[in-house]
C-alpha cells in the first residue's frame, strides 16, 4: 500500500508584515492523502485519462482553480469513482489562525504541562482556543511571533508582559492570571536551567534544508496526524502494518517531514495519548518499515488527485466561511461523502478549525444528508 500526499494553502511558517499575517489570502491549509495499491492506481490512472477527455482537460496536471469554477461535474465524479472503489482519503483541514490560538494556549495561557492530558481538558483547551481570537489584536499576534522568532529569555519575558498589560487592560483577569502563573513557572524553571527553560516554554521550532529555524509550521502538525490517522487504518482495516509515503517534492520542509517520520519511529507517542480520544483517531508509534519519498507531481497522477482533493476542500471551506452559499450547496454532497464515510475508521476530514465552525457544517451536513433522505 502507498500513500500519495500533497497540500493546498501552504504558506510555510507563520509570519506576519507591516501588520498582517503571510497567510491573509491563503487562510487555511489542507493536506490529504490516498490510500491505494497497485492495482487500483493503475485504474484511478486510466478513470482520470477518461475524464480529462470527457471535461476538455488539457496539460500534464490538474489545477484545482479550474477546476472547481468551471467543472463541478468532474469533481462529483472523482469523488463518486473513489467512493464507489473503497479508496481511503484522509484529509486535514487547518484554520491558521485558530492554529496560532491554540499555541498561544499550550505554551502562555493553559500551558502543556499544566494540566493532565484527557478528554475533559482537551475539550477544554479547544473551546478556550476558539474563542481567544476575540481578545487579541493583530499587535499582540505580530509580537507574539517576534518574541518566537528572536527566541530569547529576553523577547520572551517581554512578551509576558506585553500579554499580562494587554488582558489587564481590557478586564480579562481570569486569562491575565494564568499568564502570570505561567510566567511564574517559568522564572522557577530558569533558575534552575536556563536552556531547558526556554525550549520548555517556548514552541519547539523546525530546521529546514538550509538550517535555518521554521516557527509555528502549521503544515507540521497536519503530517503528523495525517500520518497516524493513515497508520490506525492500516492496522485496523488491513492485513498489514506499514505503508510507503510518496508525497510532492517539499524542497523547503523535507527535511523536516523525514526528521518528523524518525521521531514518530522514535518516541512512544501513543503513551501520551493512551484514554484520550485522539487514540481512537490515530496510532503516532509508526513502524520502522514505512519509508518517505518525495517526487514531482507533474509525473504522478496519485499525487495530482491529493492535489485536487485538497485545493477543492480548501476552496470549499473559504466559500464556507465567506457565505458563498451556491458554492456550498454545490459542493456540500461531495464533502459528505468524503466527511466519514467508513464507521469506526479513522478515514475523512479531520478539522483543526474553531468548535463553532465544526459544529456549523456538521449542522449543514446532517440537514443535507436528511433532506436527501426524504425525497
């Protein structure tokens, strides 16, 4: 079995200029992934010749843009051939900006090490974490991301300060106090190690090829998972334990994408997550025979579907979140059948967005499903 990945909305690590975030035009990234072996590559491969000719298709790849404005048909037949074929798709969905929330909650506000990791503070940080954006200003996101980037004790006991000011003067004491707590933990922990201190209480940054530090990679957190989620299914749906990962060439993060499939090999990451649901989600302990490779997705028509796959539910969620309501309609039926399709699985979308916007389009899923039903 090999899975086929590739990404749209990648803007790499969070940035912000003059005010706003690099990511401002691209607000949300997507990475999926197709299970498949041999033999049902070989057919997806032929299905997608067919249709090309079928749409007036021209040129080596698939552009989602295209695609999506202007042939809706060809998408809704995709997703029906990889339905109709049991072709597993997995896909996370990522809002970025919730994603800086929530580290902005595990490393200031409810630290990591703060609390035991259950379902109950799960939930919790996940609420907290959506909601945060609501007392935060672009000034305090833009040093936030200053005070990561120097990675200094200096630029981070400014930004505690910069956040108690800032919660103070707007009356929010409760989030005020668990800085302070934090900032507390911190000095205690300084005293005693200064190095260990900082990577504590500061987001672990990536290397890229170039050795140079990547802050806040959202892409990173989207693989991990991805990969897990992939991992559970294959040992529970499966005859085998492993797979083979073909992703698009990443010239600026493989290194990291190599380095993250070490760790995973590495480390007993399944402890930490043991009685939580993120266990019935994904297996993190990867086997040792899974291996990376990386390739130009101008040669694979896999990799070209994982592209599409991914640019089309990325378009989806911003026409979503921008009230393009025809665009929804036209589209909801097909995210439902790539939602969940398989009970018990851990195939689908996995949504790292705010709780309300969850709970809003599975609001408009369950309509839609029911609505179809009664006709």
């Amino acid at each position: 079995m090999k899975l086929y990945i590739d990404e749209s909305g990648n803007t790499g690590e969070t940035l912000s200029q003059d005010g706003n975030f690099n990511f401002a035009d691209q607000p949300f990234y997507v990475l999926s992934g197709l299970l498949i072996n041999d033999t049902a590559k070989v057919a997806l491969e032929s299905f997608i010749s067919q249709l090309k000719v079928k749409y007036h298709i021209q040129g080596n790849e698939l552009k989602s843009k295209g695609i999506y404005k202007t042939k809706s048909n060809f998408l809704k037949e995709l997703v029906d051939y990889l339905t109709d074929k049991k072709i597993p798709v997995f896909t996370e969905l990522m809002d970025k900006l919730y994603y800086l929330d929530t580290q902005l909650i595990e490393y200031f506000i409810v630290p990591y090490y703060s609390l035991e990791f259950n379902n109950l503070n799960i939930e919790k940080k996940r609420i907290i974490s959506a909601e945060l954006g609501k007392f935060l200003n672009q000034d305090i996101y833009d040093k936030f991301l200053n005070a990561i980037k120097i990675n200094s004790h200096e630029s981070l006991e400014e930004f505690y300060e910069v956040l108690i000011n800032h919660f103070d003067a707007i009356n929010e004491n409760a989030l005020k106090k668990n800085v302070e707590l934090t900032k507390e933990d911190y000095f205690d922990e300084k005293a005693i190690n200064p190095e260990a201190a900082l990577r504590k209480f500061f987001p672990i940054p990536d290397e890229n090829p170039n050795n140079r530090l990547i802050h806040l990679l959202p892409n990173y957190n989207a693989f991990t998972n991805l990969i897990g989620r992939v991992q559970k299914y294959v040992i529970d749906f499966t005859s085998k334990d492993y797979f083979d990962i073909i992703h698009d060439e990443q010239k600026q993060f493989d290194v990291i994408y190599i380095k993250t499939i070490q760790s995973m090999m590495q480390l007993n990451l399944d402890s930490i997550v043991e009685n939580t649901q993120l266990a019935s989600k994904g297996t993190f302990n990867l086997n040792e025979s899974i291996s990376l490779s990386f390739i130009d997705s101008k040669t694979d028509i896999s990799i070209q579907v994982a592209d599409l796959l991914s640019g089309f539910i990325m378009r989806f969620w911003l026409d979503f979140k921008n009230g393009n309501k025809i665009n929804v309609e036209k589209y909801l039926p097909l995210m439902i059948k790539l939602n969940h399709p398989l009970p018990g699985s851990s195939i689908g979308i996995n949504y790292m967005v705010p709780y309300f916007d969850h709970t809003d389009i599975t609001k408009k899923m369950i309509e839609t499903a029911m609505s179809k039903n009664a006709l």
